[in-house]
C-alpha cells in the first residue's frame, strides 16, 4: 500500500508510514491554508483602514 493508492473509505487500516504521510500533508496543507488566510486578513485591514 502507498500514498497514491489508498483511499481513506477503505475499510482496511494505513500503515503507519502511509498514516504519517498522510497525517504530515494534512497540516502542510491546513499550514499553508492558514497562512494565505491571515495574508488575505491583514490585506483587507489595511485596505480597510485606508479607506478611512
């Protein structure tokens, strides 16, 4: 079993290197999500503010 190959409805269970990859790409991904949402916050303050 792979990354590329399993599907998280499956019934059978990750292995724990599949589950840690799994697991590691999840919060990169909800990092980087936060990330350009806090940009985009701090862009529409500005914006904001200056139309004040």
């Amino acid at each position: 079993m792979s990354i590329d190959t399993y599907k998280l409805t499956s019934m059978e269970e990750p292995t724990d290197e599949v589950l840690s990859q799994l697991m590691r790409e999840a919060a990169e991904e909800a990092s980087k999500s936060n990330s350009e949402a806090t940009t985009r916050f701090f862009e529409e303050i500005k914006q904001a503010a200056a139309a004040y």
